[in-house]
C-alpha cells in the first residue's frame, strides 16, 4: 500500500502534474507510517484523487456537450470513434472544438461571398426602381434621389410648422391638413361669389353667368364703337367726351 501511495505521490509532484487542486490543511497531520515508523505525508491525496476523479467525470460531461454542439453544427458528421472508449482524453475535446472553428471559418467566408451577392441583387432592384439602364448610371441616379429626398424632407418640414403640427406627425396627417384648409377656402370662395351676385343657389350663379355672357359681348362692342367715334382711348373719357358735345 505504501509503495502504491508513493507512486501516486510521486506522480502528483512531477513537473508534469498539473497544478495541485488541493491545498493540504494547515491543522494536525494525521501520517501514514512506514515499517519503520517514519511519517510519510499522504494525508493530501484522497482528497487530490478525488477531486481529479470529479474532473474526469465532468470531462465526459463536457465531451457529450461538445457532441450534441458538434452535431449542430456538421450534422454531416456522425462518426466519433470516442464514444466507444470509456476514457475520454482532452485531445479528443481538442479536435471536435478544431473541426466546429474550421466550420465556422468556411461558413464567414461564405457569408462574404453571399454578401456579395446580395449586394448585386441590391444594386440590380435599385436600377428596376429607378429606371437606370447601366451601373454607371447608379452613382448619378442616387445623388438625384437623395437632392429630391432632401427637398421633400424640408418641404414636410416647413409644411408642419406652417400647419403648427408636431414633427412626428406623417405625411398623411399632413396631406388630410392641408385638404382641410383648400375647403375653408373653397367654401369662403363660393360665399364671395355668392355674395358678390345676389344668390345662394348654384343654378342661380349659372343663370346669372349666362345673363351677363349674353349681356357683354353687345355691350362690349357699343363701348368699342364709341371709343372709336370720340377718338378716344380710355373708357373713363366717354362721358366727357358726349357732355362736351351738347
């Protein structure tokens, strides 16, 4: 027994043993002893095999979780002679953590051809919009939509201030604005003119328009004649112009 927890201890202490987990106690040292009654110190090690058997196990934990990744990720790939073996070996870890980066990198670089592509088909969607027959024409084109989208982005501007709306308020509220103000102003109109010719019926107004169509054209051409008779040029000249006759 004693050579077998010399060996062990002998193990634990190589420059080779990783660095030790368990940290002896500083209280009473209970020593094995030797035939010839010497201490020997191994108090320590149930505990430091203990714990690296936690860790062995944790290891298989670890394995079968960077199985079930690995599965996600290359579900082509379902060979893995480890899940024979009892013992699983860090190296083993190793190359299924190198075969799911390797994967990764070939996917990154497929994601930039892709992006690529999705960039043709972006500029293509933009000359469909936009009317542009070749790729020179892009450039240009785009300078032109962004003048004219600059406009319209001040045009909406000044339009909610002149409106007092809120900025946040869309084109539509906008638009239904100013639809609301042309019939005020329509409406004010139609009152002027209603007014202006003593009625409030839009037949009224017609027949009213029609009496003085047929009433100007006669007029029109007596006032020309006179014009032409008095010698004079201006319509205010006329009945000076008949007074001084008598």
């Amino acid at each position: 027994l004693l050579k077998v927890l010399s060996r062990i201890d002998s193990i634990l202490r190589s420059p080779r043993a990783p660095p030790l987990i368990f940290q002896p106690s500083k209280g009473p040292v209970q020593n094995y002893t030797k035939e010839n009654g010497q201490a020997c110190g191994f108090e320590h090690l149930p505990l430091t095999i203990e714990m690296w058997a936690d860790q062995l196990m944790a290891l298989k934990d670890l394995h079968k979780s960077l199985r079930k990744l690995s599965l996600e990720l290359l579900p082509w790939n379902t060979a893995d002679p480890q899940d024979k073996r009892e013992s699983i070996r860090v190296e083993d870890l190793q190359l299924i953590v190198d075969a799911i980066l390797e994967e990764l990198e070939n996917k990154e670089k497929n994601s930039q051809t892709l992006s690529l592509q999705t960039l043709s088909a972006i500029v293509s969607h933009f000359q469909k919009l936009f009317d542009v027959n070749s790729l020179n024409g892009v450039y240009p084109r785009m300078n032109e939509v962004y003048i004219k989208l600059g406009e319209m982005t001040n045009a909406m501007r000044n339009l909610h201030e002149l409106l007092e709306l809120d900025s946040s308020a869309p084109p539509t509220v906008v638009v239904d604005t100013v639809g609301k103000l042309c019939d005020i102003v329509n409406k004010n109109v139609t009152e002027q003119v209603q007014q202006l010719l003593g009625t409030q019926d839009v037949h009224s107004i017609i027949n009213k328009l029609e009496e003085h169509e047929c009433f100007f054209p006669p007029f029109q051409a007596l006032i020309q004649d006179l014009l032409c008779l008095l010698e004079i040029s201006n319509v205010d000249d006329i009945l000076p112009a008949v007074q001084n006759l008598k």
